[in-house]
C-alpha cells in the first residue's frame, strides 16, 4: 500500500481531486463541488474535509486530511 497523501485544506484538495484523483468518480464529483465552495467561501472547510474524506473513503485512497487547515 502506498504511503497516504496528505492533503492540508480544500485549495488542496481540490487540486488533488482535479489533478491526481486515481479512485472511484461516484463521490467524487460531489467532492469537488464541495471543496470549490470551500475555497471560495460558501462552506466550511470543515464541510468540505468531511466530503474529501468520504470521497477517498469510498475510493479505497489513503489520504490524511488534518484538521484546522485552509
């Protein structure tokens, strides 16, 4: 198993949903959707960790997303 990527905020991971996301697409459009409002101000960053997480959750992916991070 690879070593996890770790992902310090929504800017982050969206980048790592747009550019290095190799899992399941299933929640991962939702994902995306969630972390752009995140970056833009519209949700939590807290929201939007929650939505990553269960995205790579769902995509067998090892991620560390730390909290208190943007």
């Amino acid at each position: 198993m690879n070593a996890p990527q770790a992902v310090g905020g929504a800017s982050e991971a969206l980048e790592f949903l747009a550019n290095r996301w190799k899992g399941s697409r299933r929640k991962h459009a939702f994902a995306r959707e969630i972390c752009a409002a995140a970056v833009s101000g519209h949700v939590s960053q807290e929201t939007a960790r929650k939505a990553f997480i269960q995205a790579a959750d769902e995509a067998r992916m090892s991620t560390c997303a730390p909290r208190g991070r943007s």
